[in-house]
C-alpha cells in the first residue's frame, strides 16, 4: 500500500494531505490500541505513506503522538474565545466550551480516545504535559489569564475529572446529569479557580 | 511454577494467600501492561498458582480488575472516616485523605496504576464505575452522604482531575504546588460540591 501511494501524484501537492491522513490515522491508532500497542509502520500503513514521511514529518512517535494532541483550529478557537469577555463569567463559558468539545460528534470521539491514552501511557502524559503547558505559552491565551495559570490549571482539573467520570468512566450520576444542569453546578467552582490570582495564598 | 506452588502446603492455609498473592500480581502487571494485555495465565505465573485458581476466587478477568480496584482496607476506612465529623468541613478532610492516598508510597502507586489501566480501556472502565456506584451503595457511606450522591461524585471528579494532572500528567504547575496549599485551594470547591443537596436545581 505505501509503494502504491509514493507512485500516485505528484509529491508536492501530496505533502499536506498526506501529513493530516497521518495525523488522522495516528488518532485513531493511538485510541483503538494505546500509545504502546501502536507502530509507525501501521499507522504508515492505514495512511498510505511511507513510515520515513512520517520521520521527516513528526520525528518520532512521540512527536506524532503530540501532534495527534492538537485540538482542531476550530475546538482551539472555540476554547479561547470561552475566556475572552467579561472576566465573571469565564467560568460559565469555559465550562460551557470544554463541555460542548466532549458532546461534540467530530471532536468527541477524538478528544476522549486521546484522553485515554494520554493518561495510560506516562510517555503519553509527559506529551500532554507539554501540549498543556505550551497552550497557556501562547501570547493570546498568556495575555487572557494575566496572573492566574494555576487556577487556570486547576479550572481545566475539575473539568477533566467531569469529563473523565462523565464521558469515559460513564458514572450513572455524571452521565446521566443533564448537560446544563450539570455546568451549572461545575461553572461556580470553575469560576472561583480562574478569580484566584497566582500570588494569592490559600485561604479556607 | 504454578506445579510447585499446587505442590506445597495444605490447600486450606494457602487460600488466603494465593488470594493476595493473585490481586497482588494483578495490580502489578495491569499497571505495567494495561488491562488489554495483562493475561490470567501471566498473572498465574507471577502469583505462583494456577489459574484454574483464578477463575475459582474472580470469574474472569473482569472480575479479577475489579478486585485490584478495591483500596486496601486502611484506605478505605480513612476516605470513610474524612466524611464523617462535622458537614462543613467535610470537604476540607476528604480532599486531605484523597490526596494522602496519592501520596502515600503504598496506596500511592497502586491508586495510580489502577486509575492509568480504568481510563485506559473501555472494559476496565466500567469495572471502576461498578466499584464507585458500589460504594456509595454501602450503609456507612450511603448514610453520611444523606441525598448528596450527586455532589460527592462531583467532588471525587474534581479530586480525581486534580490527582491526574499532578501525579499521571505531572503537569509543572499542578505538581509543583505546595500539597497544603494545593488542598487549601481546592477545599472550598469540594466542599460546596458536597453541601448540594439532589434535589436542588442548578444555580449559578
């Protein structure tokens, strides 16, 4: 299957295809088997490319996997715009967006099977560990929580922890919970992470 | 090996033992392995038994996961006894002894080694969800939290997206916090979790 695709077309009008059906492949991989089970060779094999296109591309399986980890233009818009506005209610909104990425048909199934192998494999996490912290790195989700990474951080915690019980774990009581009832219980909390500045100190 | 082990001792002294010996084993090769590829025979071999045993004590290896889920009887007695005391600071005692499980170098990698294989695979998922519905079915448990189901699974989800992100994706901001301070910080939203009564609609 890879010599066939390397003969068809021409390479140059190939490349960015052939990049985002790796990428597409690895997904899927990486959520069917696990971090470990998978090959490059049969993620080659599912995209139709040759495993050195996948060297030259990510480097290694790890630096695919990380690239597997990016969330689409689209979802990345849609959790970054949740945190622009009125600064009293980004709790509301970030619950609301990050919720609505998991319900989501397309990013859903994407986003819950790289949750999955990002927390089996602790080479997957350290990749998830890097994509996180890269994301507050950018200038335009920097200048958004001006101060306030780690309440950011504990924020995008309470809704991994929903996420994960809701949506992979499928608890009867987080499951079952309808969708906006339930935000409404998580935003507050949410909402009390992202108003805690960095150089504030505990209080009980 | 397993011959040797059939060989040796009275059967009846050994029972308790092989028991441990077989959850014991099971808990070590699910976090190395993952559940998919974990097998009986292995988890035989490493426990010295056969697996005719196995099958006798758990059924299948479902069953055998969702014994290597539950805590060891001192765990669960601590997570028991943060509940109880006082309702306004129940949130502040059950995210101390969650996180001192984390922390703790026995229950501490066994808790994070199970939770690594329950979100991993879709099978050992659902044994988690069984094992958590099943504990607040409990008398104890299902008395101290009094028509609050819904906001303790809250809190254990914000305690457990908190204890991924620390101990599995060990992401810098999360990790390298202070544990009191971490704690002080996430109390309150524990806490407000399990002030919520069933029957209250969502407010924001």
């Amino acid at each position: 299957m890879s010599h066939e695709s390397r003969r068809r077309g021409r390479p140059a009008a190939n490349a960015v295809d052939g990049r985002e059906r790796i990428v597409a492949a690895a997904r899927n991989q990486f959520a069917a088997k696990g971090f470990r089970a998978t090959t490059l060779r049969s993620i080659a094999s599912e995209a139709g490319v040759d495993v050195a296109l996948i060297a030259h591309h990510f480097g290694s399986k790890l630096g695919l996997f990380a690239a597997s980890l990016q969330l689409p233009e689209k979802a990345h818009t849609l959790l970054l715009s949740s945190l622009a506005g009125p600064p009293r209610t980004q709790g509301k909104r970030l619950t609301a967006a990050y919720l609505s990425l998991w319900e989501d048909p397309q990013t859903g199934p994407q986003i819950q099977a790289i949750t999955r192998a990002a927390v089996a494999d602790p080479e997957a996490s350290s990749a998830l560990q890097s994509t996180l912290s890269g994301l507050v790195a950018q200038a335009d989700v920097h200048q958004l929580l001006e101060g306030r990474r780690t309440g950011f951080f504990l924020a995008m915690s309470h809704l991994l922890g929903i996420a994960i019980m809701r949506y992979v774990v499928q608890l009867p009581d987080i499951a079952g919970a309808d969708l906006d009832e339930l935000a409404a219980r998580i935003a507050p909390a949410v909402q009390r992470h992202l108003d805690a500045s960095d150089k504030q100190t505990s209080a009980s």
